[in-house]
C-alpha cells in the first residue's frame, strides 16, 4: 500500500528503501514542510521531528503538517550550542535563509539574486538534546538543508549519529555564504564519525560548474557484504 516511489526532488532517498514500520526521521530545515509532507507520502509510519526557524516558514509548515499523525514541529534552529542566533532573511530566495550572512559576490557569479536581507533572532536547539528530551534512541534519518550551517548541526549532534542510521545533506561546492562549509568538510566530518558515501548528486547552472551536492551517508556496519559476482558498478554524479 505504500507509495513505490518517492518525489522525484528526493530520489536519491530512494537508495536507501521506503520503510512500514514505524520509525524517527528529523527534517532539519524543514522550511514550509516539503520534505516532510513527500516521506510522510512515501512512509505513513514515520515519526518526523520538523525545525525551521524563520517565522514565516514556519507558520506555512504547520498548516501544512498538521493533518498528518505523528509530526512535531520545531520553530528553531539546530546548530552546536542552544540559545539564539541571528537568521538572515533573503527577500528574494526565502528557501535559502541562513544563520550564515550571503557572500553578494558568489551570488552575483552564478546569477542569483538575494534581495533585501533583513535579520531575525530565532532559537537555536541541539539535536542531541532535543533528542534526549523526547526519548529519540534511534533516528532512521537526518535530512539537513541548512544553507551553509551543516557543520553546526552535525556538532551538536555528536551522540545522536551514533544512533543514525542515515545521513542526507546539502551542501555547497561553491559556497555561497560567507563561512559556510564545503562538501569536503562535511564529508569528512561524517566518514570521522563512521558513515560512509552512499549516493550523491549535484546541480549547475548550465555550464557544468558544479555549485552544490547531496550527499546521502550510511552508518558503517548497515551494508550488505559485498557481491562477488560483481566487479563495478558506476553511478553517475553531477
């Protein structure tokens, strides 16, 4: 009974296999709900935990969710210490708001527009602490679409990726916040932490200049034994 496919905006999930049974994913930058809303399609069982922490967004999210069982949402951001931080607001990119301030050059280089920026204070959680307070001993996945911020987040969720099955993260090739991390770093932070590469995807605009990546992580230990029968196989990127 379970949808076959997921969006196509998240295929590359699809590597990892739909579930029925119940089970904890985190959508950190949930903005106003869409990534929620396609797994909760996809997986009816799943308990998702939603933070977005622009108000505005906020608010579309929980209409959005709110008919849908087992969905909290997190008016925060997640990062490496609790307590506030500064979001800056992009008039013209509202799904590209960061705790990070845009770097108007890389902008300006890949044709993109950022509009009036306008700061709010918003809340900022740990992973692993939320986690503790709402009794989370395993999460299937961690989606984290942060705008440059990922780093934060993985810090402050030092003890949950223990307990992480799953890893799917966006991040930039060409980083277009200033202090941002690279896909490196956030590659190497992960495989630090005992996940390896799965599956990965990146998109240009047209000229074939790489500008940022998914990337789809898996704790050591869950893959099959490799196939002998097998010699290679190649994935395309990019």
């Amino acid at each position: 009974g379970l949808p076959p496919k997921l969006h196509s905006d998240w295929s590359l999930l699809e590597t990892i296999g739909r579930r029925a049974d119940p089970h904890v994913v985190f959508d950190v930058g949930a903005h106003v709900g869409w990534f929620t809303m396609c797994w909760k399609h996809w997986c009816p069982a799943a308990v998702v935990h939603a933070f977005e922490p622009t108000p505005e967004s906020f608010g579309r999210l929980e209409q959005n969710v709110s008919s849908l069982p087992n969905v909290t949402c997190i008016a925060a951001a997640a990062g490496a210490t609790a307590g506030e931080a500064t979001l800056n607001q992009l008039a013209d990119s509202r799904v590209s708001n960061s705790l990070l301030e845009p770097d108007q050059g890389a902008w300006q280089a890949i044709h993109y527009q950022t509009g009036a920026v306008q700061t709010v204070t918003v809340p900022v959680v740990r992973l692993d602490e939320h986690a503790r307070a709402h009794g989370v001993e395993r999460l299937h996945l961690l989606k984290i679409d942060v705008q440059g911020f990922e780093l934060g987040v993985l810090e402050g969720a030092r003890d949950l990726l223990t307990r992480t099955d799953h890893v799917f993260v966006e991040s930039a090739i060409r980083p277009l916040y200033k202090g941002a991390a690279r896909f490196d770093q956030v590659f190497d932070f992960l495989v630090e932490q005992g996940f390896h590469l799965m599956a990965m995807q990146a998109w240009h605009r047209g000229n074939r200049v790489l500008i940022e990546t998914d990337m789809l992580f898996r704790r050591n230990g869950l893959e099959p034994a490799v196939d002998d029968s097998i010699v290679r196989i190649y994935d395309r990127t990019g």
